[in-house]
C-alpha cells in the first residue's frame, strides 16, 4: 500500500459533492412532506381564511 502527499490527495476525483449529497436530502425530505400531505390531509383549522 502506497502512502499519499497532500498534493496527491487533492487531485483525486471523483465521488459525490456535498452539495449533490444535500440536494438529494432536501428533494427526499420535500417528497416525503407532500406524500403525507396527500395520505393525511387536515382540515383548515380556523385561520383567517375560514371565517365566513
């Protein structure tokens, strides 16, 4: 097994970048809002809308 510089470390590609890896969290939290939005709808509870 071969020991890497600092120099070499830096210039490895490849792999997922952090801001792929949040995306995909964020897409993946969104999705699982809106199918328990869908699978467990409230009612308007009395908001300023409701007052009729």
């Amino acid at each position: 097994m071969e020991k890497l510089t600092d120099k070499e470390m830096k210039r490895i590609e490849g792999g997922i970048s952090v801001w792929v890896g949040l995306g995909i969290g964020a897409i993946a939290i969104f999705l699982s809002g809106v199918l328990d939005g869908i699978m467990h709808p409230k009612a308007c509870e009395g908001g300023s809308y409701a007052k009729n």
